[in-house]
C-alpha cells in the first residue's frame, strides 16, 4: 500500500563572557515566564486550539510523551533522517534489517506546501512504515504547520530539523542555523504543539559549551517537545570523520530534560549502538552514513573495516552488499522513488566492489538513464567477476539473527 499525502493535502486536522550571557542563557533567562505551561486559557485558545481542553500541563505533556513512546514499543535502532536517502524504501531495507522506527529525509516546509509534485515524489510511505518520524525544516511557524497537517495522518512524529550544518542551510536560514535565533526555534515547536494532535519532536546539535545546551534542551522541552534526538557534534563538526560526537553532552542532556532522548553519533556498527546505549542513557540510537553502506548494520552485520577479533562471515547465511542493494532494488520496484536516489545508494552500496572493477562503475556512470533490468544486470556481472566482500558477524549476533529469522 502506497500514500501520497498530495491527495489529502488540507484536510487533516554565542557564549559566556564576565560582562554578557551568551544568547541561550539570555533567552532563557527573559523567555523563562513564557512557556506554554504559563500560557492563560484565553491565549491557548488564540493559538489555534479549538478549546482549551486540549492543552495539557506541563505534568501532564511529560506523561503524555513517555505513554506515546511506550505505546511505540520503545524503538532503540532507528534510522536518522538523511536527505535523499532514507526514503521508503530504504527505509524498508532497514526495518528488515533490525530498524524499530525511522525517519524520513529531510522535507522543505515552504516547497512542501506549495508543489503537489514534490509531496508526491518526496514523501511516500505505507501502512508497515511504522514507527516514523516526518522531518521538515522551517523558519515559519505557519508554513511549517501547513506542511505537517499534510503528514500529520501518516506519521508518529512531526520532528523539527534544527541539526543541519551544511552550507544550504546556512543560505537557507533553517537547521543548525536557527540555533542563533532561539525566540524562532521556540516559536516553531510552540506553533506544532498547540495544533497537532501527533507529538513534536525536534533534532538539534550541541552548543560549544555544555552548559548552552542544556538550556538549550530545556527550553525545547518547555515548549511542548516530546522527543529530543541529540546529535553529539556541533554546528561547525560537519564531518564526522574526523570529529568524534560527544557522548557525554548526550548523557548531559537525557539527565537534564525528562522526555524521551536519542543519541546520534558515532554509530558504526551494532556494538557501537549499543555501547552508546549504555554510556548516554539514551532511549535510542540514531545510524545515518553508516547504514548506507550497510543496511543490515542493526542486524549485527558490519563491514570488513569494522571486523574484530573473533568475527567471521557465517558461510551458511552469506550476506554481501549486492544482495542488500537487489533487495533494495525491489523495494524500489513495490515503493518508487526518484531515480537519483537509487543512483545514490547503488554509489553507497557497491563502493568497494566499483573500487575492485572500475570499468564497472565507468559504465554504471556512463548511464544517463538507469533501468531495473540494467541494475540487476550489472550485479550479475559483479557476480560473474567472482570478487566477494561478505558482511561479518560476531556468533552472539548470528545466533540472534536466527532466532528473529532476519535475512531469511
């Protein structure tokens, strides 16, 4: 089953100094008297929320928050929001592959609202697409409303991008970079949290200084967030290669704020994801670049340059990227997509077998119009060069993959 909420579109319901505070602490400390929980039944209902029984104590949206994630069955691997990339059927990839929830690519808030074509094309899911958060980005509380009303049927989560560090971002005044205008970040949640009925969740970066970031998830939690994921690299840490996310920030903020907190990180294969679990506290794991070339990462599988001692591919359930990227394949046959997202994810996935037959991949680049049957074609031929690059799996894992019949 197929949605394309098109077709329903409308209808559903920077630091401390001796002499100044840095712009956190001194929004914090004018906006304090200004949460939601202060706000009088007349100015609730001036925010759109019909009546003023629809709004909830601060007690109350912390109850609330913990009984919806629960009601989810408490998700820990998750796939992170990845422009391009974590599409339905990727996403559906990775369920099979031990994801519990997922998110969708990162939507734009404005084009969202106003191209039927870019709905259509950007956001598809179906009925077993669940659990799933809906990311937007947003400098406009209504624009940003009129996008989520759209999703709001389809989805667990209305989430904010308040994380993206990239040059786009910047021109585009959205992401990371709302992080030097608080009073608009507060404002965005504040204008979900009294109109939807799904909870809003946000994802954000760290501050430089630890103290501005928990004031920081603070204030999102005061404005009626009900989720936080927490992505351990700041603003200017765009590669995470070469910076390492900081775990303790994460752990910082699950213990400053009582909402549901994920960590997003560093997380490379299953070990790392539930080492991370452990040392922040968090209530789930994000995974991002790392899934793209192993999609089967939940599932305990990793890549050779991750192998430790004592881990060997299990020759009776062999498991190759190949094999990930023709199941994707038709996911995308069951779930179409732009074809510039499977281009992208074929680069992803066969990487290190371009690398060992590069006439492989001039062809593939040769292409200016791919098709199924040249994708499964140039596989075979992969095959037919008799280069093999299994996935591997420590024995606790495989014994676990058994017993949940993944990859069966």
């Amino acid at each position: 089953m197929r949605f394309t909420p098109s077709s329903a579109a409308g209808t559903f319901s920077l630091f401390t100094s001796n002499f100044h505070l840095s712009p956190i602490r001194s929004f914090m400390a004018t906006a304090s008297s200004h949460s939601l929980s202060s706000l009088p039944a007349k100015d609730l209902a001036d925010c759109g929320l019909g009546t003023p029984s629809r709004y909830l104590s601060g007690e109350s949206r912390i109850e609330r928050a913990w009984a919806h994630w629960k009601k989810l069955g408490e998700p820990k691997m998750i796939v992170a929001p990845m422009v391009d990339n974590s599409e339905l059927p990727f996403r559906m990839l990775c369920r099979k592959y031990g994801a519990q929830a997922a998110y969708t690519p990162m939507l734009h808030s404005r084009i969202f609202t106003e191209s039927e074509k870019y709905r259509s094309e950007e956001f598809t899911t179906c009925k077993e697409d669940r659990p799933l958060f809906v990311q937007f980005c947003a400098n406009d509380p209504d624009t940003l409303l009129k996008a989520a009303r759209r999703v709001e049927p389809y989805c667990d989560y209305v989430d904010i991008n308040l994380g993206c560090p990239q040059h786009i971002a910047r021109r585009g005044n959205y992401g990371a970079f709302l992080m030097d205008n608080l009073p608009l970040i507060k404002s965005l949640v504040e204008k979900l949290v009294f109109n939807l009925n799904v909870p809003v969740s946000c994802k954000i970066r760290i501050f430089p200084d630890l103290q501005d970031t928990i004031n920081y998830a603070r204030m999102l939690e005061d404005a009626g967030c009900s989720l936080l994921a927490v992505h351990g690299r700041t603003r200017d840490e765009k590669d995470g290669k070469k910076f390492r996310a900081d775990w303790s920030a994460i752990r910082a903020v699950k213990s400053a704020v009582r909402i549901p907190v994920l960590a997003n990180g560093n997380i490379r294969h299953i070990d790392d994801a539930e080492n991370c679990l452990k040392e922040t506290g968090a209530d789930g794991v994000l995974s991002a670049e790392s899934l793209l070339g192993n999609p089967a990462l939940f599932a305990g599988f990793r890549t050779a340059e991750w192998v430790l001692g004592g881990e060997e591919s299990n020759e009776d359930r062999t498991l190759d990227q190949p094999d990930l990227l023709i199941e994707y394949l038709m996911l995308c046959e069951e779930y179409p997509v732009p074809w510039r997202m499977i281009r992208s994810h074929v680069y992803k996935l066969l990487g290190e077998w371009f690398r060992i037959h590069p006439h492989i991949r001039e062809d593939f680049n040769a292409q200016s119009k791919l098709t199924f049957e040249y994708l499964y074609d140039m596989v075979n031929r992969l095959r037919e060069l008799g280069a093999s690059i299994p996935l591997y799996m420590k024995d606790s894992h495989v014994r676990r993959v058994s017993a949940n019949g993944i990859g069966a």
